[in-house]
C-alpha cells in the first residue's frame, strides 16, 4: 500500500474501514478509488480500464485479493449491513450498489408489456413521419412508459420529440383523459434553454413546454443536501422527458427515478456515444446497451444536419466507429467545415484563440445590447481535454496585471446555488450593469421558465466561479456552437478518449478546427472510455418487485411543485 500513490481522502477511508489489515484496507481504496475514476464498481475480472492507482496492481494481486474477500468483516453480500458489497466479480461500495439495484428494478418497473394503438393512433403516426427511424422512436413512447431515444447531431431527436409530444396528447384526448401534465428536462441549465429553444423552432403544433434543470425539477434544497422530491413526495407529471441523458450519473439517475410515478412515462433522449457523465456512471449507455430493455430503445442514424460532404459529419462517423486512419483521411481533405491543425506551439494556438473572440470583443467595445452580446459569444468556443490546457489559454486572454473581472470576460460558475439558481457550468459575461455601471456578472434569462430578463449578480455575490474564454470538452456537454476550436493536448493522454474527442467534435455545428497531432488522434480513437458497472448484469437478472410508496401509485392531479427549498 505504502508504494501506491493513493488520493488522501481514498488513503483515510482504507484505513478507517480497513483497520490494520492490509487487504481490507487495499479492498476499501479500490472502491473509493474506482467512484472516483467514475467506475460504479471494482470488476476484478477486467483487464483494462483502470486508473493510474489500481492500475499499478497486476492481475496476481487481484486473484489474492479476490480470494481474501469473502472472509473480510468489512465485505458482504446484498442482505449485509457492510459497507463494501462483493458478488463474486465485482467489489462495490454499498451506496452505489444500492443506486444500481434500485435503478434497475425502477426501470423493470417501466419497462412493461407495450400498449396496443388505436387505428387513428396508427394513422397519425404513419402521417406524421417519413423517416421509419424517427417513427420507430415514437411508437416506442407512444407505447411504452420507458422509451430511450439514442442519436447522434442532426438525427433529428428534437424533431421526433415534438412530434411525439403532440401525438400523447393526441392519444390522451381520443382516451378522454384529463390534459397531460408534460415535464421537461435537462441535466443543466443550458441544455435546458436549448432543449426549449429547439422545440420551438420545430414548428410542431402542440402546447408550449419550458425546459428546466434537473436539480430544479427535483427541487434542490437550498442548502444542496437532497432534493425535496422523493418517493414520499413524488413528481406529479404523467410524462417526464430528459434530454442530454448521456449526463446523467448514477446518484441522480436513482433520484430521478424514486421521484417519479410508476404509472408516468420516462422518454430519454441522448447520444450513448457521447461522454458519461462526470460522477460515477454511464446510465443512459448502459441502459441503451441492455438487452432486457431492447423494445424499449431506438437508435437514429440518420444525420439531417450535415450533408454526405460534410467534413464534421463524416469525422464524426469515423470516431464513433474507432476508425482513426479514416479520421486522419477526413481531416487531410479538403472540407468548407472542417479544418485540421497537426502542429502548433502555445502562441500560435493563442493567437487563433483571440482571433476567434475578436468578433465578440468588438461588440463588447461597441456597447451592444446584452442579448447581442450573448448571441455573439456563443457562435465560437474553445474546448480542450484537459484543465491545464483550459487554464493556459484562460492565462494567455487575461491581461497579466488583471485582478478582477474585465468588460466582457466570460465567467463560469463551479459551484451550485440553489437560492441565486445558479449551477455548476452556467456561464455569464463580466458586462457594466446599466443600472449603476458597476461591472457585475451577468447571466442571460434561463430556459427553465424561472427568468427571461438578464441577471445581474455581483461578482462578491457569486459562488466559485472561473475564467470561461476556454473550457473542457466535458463542460461543453448539453452545448453547440457555430465554430467551434478544439485543442488536444501535445502529447498522449489516457484522458482523451474516442468518446471525448468525439463530444468535441460534435458540439461544433458549421465549422470545427481541430488542433491535435496525428499521434494524439490515433490513439484518442484506440482509447475507450469504458466503465465498470453493474447494472446491465442487474437489469438481465433482477425481477421487478412491487412498486413502494406514493411514487407508485402516481401523485395527486395538482400543478407540478418542484421549487427548490419546498419541502413543507
């Protein structure tokens, strides 16, 4: 253990846990460690995949350990009270296997028998969709309580949501059922207001529906200790759709789900491509990879968006494939979207960077209104792999001798607060408030129906925040931008991904340029982005079991209460 350079909070719990016995103490820092690497569990029985610290470990060391836990007073199976559960491959906290076992039986829950549609049902379906794709999704949520919508940009997730939507309030009415009560969602604020904006713009007639975060549909208590919606105190909706669901982590996941009424149905749409999210997890993969939930999913190929020329469409196709000569083809020809630099320093990527902004820089010298001035920041985004690549750039666009904000920097905040509704990922301009001119932070109107005028917060008044001119390409999740810059870093890294590169590329939506050397692409494409999990072996082999409290038995017919802090 002394050898291994384990994070000090994993280094405390081994030897709380773990006491003086060195393998129950290697045993508790694996788990830890694997949570904190995003694994749900430790699968012992994997060769790849693992962090730089149990990575150090061989396959001898895990056949000793595996056969010392059994015996370990801190391991036990799932009746045991122990905080560490092991089922023989896999060794898992027992908080996190608790998330698993009680999302998969949620989902079974769902995942019923499909309805029958009626033949006017039938008919409105085959007129509202020419592509058998985009109508096999929708059957799917017309007929099922769980429907899961996977595709990649342009596929048209959006267009067959609107569609669907009108087509369940079709349905209710021809059922005589009471109007339904619609939610809709998105793991951040930004998707959110995307997800709302890209509904609207479908043309689709069906009543309107704001989008809103996650963290305030559960209503997130002002503090950030839980959500006030749960199994007690269910959401009172009949649909429920979540957007961007690739972004959802275990923990939330099993939030979600125990807050919402079996009888409702769940419609998740993502791209299982994309990266997973931050915390432990890969959900919205998982669940779209399981075979016990197979009638349940639909997978969109068809790419509206970029054309059979498009140099982004088909890089995009070559990475989700793994094809990185294909890759390195695509960017060597010559596309109007796409632009590949192989080589470069730090002052040249710099440069490109503050030529990108010069645009936006300019309206801000010019005094454009706000909302100009937004619309103009968001058409070009750098996005890199890693923090310090971000932090590099932020340094080289800041001036040396700035101490606070300057006019028009881009700020990201980092940490939630519930009560300004700020999250993790927001981001706003450092812009002079025209109320007294003093410069504040400003946050254009969210997309969760709570603000539509521009907020002005006081930069004391702020929690963490950052410097946002770059970001990392997990931030960028939820997001697209008109041109987008992309940076790898210099040399290889188990951090950059087939899926992380990936996400990059598909959040530009007219013109991407990639700096990245050859090297460091060929081996982004060999590079998966697996995670170990259980839940794929729990969906095959759980039955579900009785639903439990009044999220069962769906919620009262009132208006949907989900303000943050509500809880009576």
């Amino acid at each position: 253990m002394a050898k291994l350079a384990i994070p000090p909070i994993v280094a405390h719990l081994s030897r709380y846990l773990g006491g003086d016995d060195p393998a129950a103490r290697r045993a508790v820092a694996l788990a830890c460690q694997a949570t904190q690497d995003g694994h749900v569990c430790a699968d012992l029985d994997q060769e790849a995949g693992w962090g730089p610290w149990a990575g150090e470990m061989d396959g001898g060391q895990r056949a000793g350990l595996r056969a010392r836990l059994p015996d370990m007073a801190i391991v036990g199976g799932a009746d045991d009270l122990t905080p560490l559960v092991w089922d023989g491959q896999r060794l898992s906290l027992r908080r996190y296997w608790a998330y698993e076992q009680q999302v998969a039986l949620d989902l079974l829950a769902r995942a019923t028998a499909p309805e029958a549609l009626s033949a006017d049902m039938e008919a409105a379906l085959e007129n509202q969709f020419a592509d058998a794709g985009q109508r096999a999704a929708a059957r799917i949520g017309l007929v099922n309580r769980l429907a899961l919508i996977s595709g990649g940009p342009g596929t048209g997730k959006t267009t067959t949501l609107a569609r669907l939507i009108a087509l369940l309030h079709q349905q209710a009415a021809q059922a005589g059922a009471a109007p339904l009560r619609i939610a809709l969602a998105a793991p951040t604020g930004k998707a959110a207001a995307r997800m709302t904006e890209a509904l609207g713009a479908t043309g689709v007639s069906a009543p309107a529906h704001s989008a809103m975060t996650l963290h305030r549909l559960l209503g997130m208590r002002a503090d950030g200790s839980g959500f006030y919606h749960c199994r007690e105190r269910p959401l009172t909706v009949d649909v429920l759709v979540i957007d961007e669901a690739s972004m959802i982590d275990l923990s939330l996941m099993a939030h979600l789900l125990a807050a919402l009424p079996t009888a409702a149905r769940l419609i998740l749409l993502g791209d299982r491509d994309q990266l997973a999210a931050v915390e432990a997890g890969a959900v919205f993969a998982d669940l779209c990879a399981s075979e016990r939930l197979a009638p349940c999913v639909t997978t969109l190929t068809a790419s509206f968006r970029f054309a059979g020329t498009s140099g982004i469409g088909r890089l995009a196709e070559c990475l989700r494939m793994g094809d990185a000569p294909g890759a390195i083809e695509q960017l060597k020809a010559a596309t109007d979207d796409l632009d590949w630099q192989p080589q470069f320093s730090p002052q040249t990527l710099a440069s490109a960077v503050r030529e990108g902004y010069q645009a936006y820089r300019d309206a801000v010298a010019a005094g454009l209104p706000v909302g100009e001035l937004f619309e103009q920041f968001s058409r070009f985004r750098v996005l890199c792999a890693h923090r310090q690549d971000v932090a590099a750039i932020n340094r080289a666009l800041t001036p040396p001798d700035a101490m606070l904000a300057q006019p028009g920097m881009p700020v990201m905040v980092v940490r939630n607060d519930p009560l300004l509704r700020l999250y993790n990922g927001d981001i706003g301009l450092a812009l002079p408030d025209p109320v007294d001119g003093s410069l504040k932070a400003c946050f254009a109107g969210k997309g969760d129906g709570t603000s539509a005028a521009p907020r002005w917060i006081p930069f004391a008044r702020l929690p963490t925040w950052e410097v946002a001119w770059a970001m990392t390409v997990h931030k960028s999740q939820g997001s697209e931008f008109a041109r987008v810059l992309l940076a790898l870093p210099a040399s290889i890294s188990p951090v950059v991904t087939r899926e992380l590169v990936y996400t990059g590329v598909t959040r530009a939506r007219q013109h991407l340029s990639l700096w990245s050397s050859e090297a460091v692409l060929q081996a982004a494409c060999e590079n998966r982005a697996g995670r170990m999990s259980g839940l794929c072996d729990k969906l095959g082999s759980l039955t579900a079991g009785p639903p439990q409290g009044k999220a069962a038995r769906g919620a009262s017919r009132k208006p949907l209460q989900s303000e943050p802090g509500a809880a009576p």
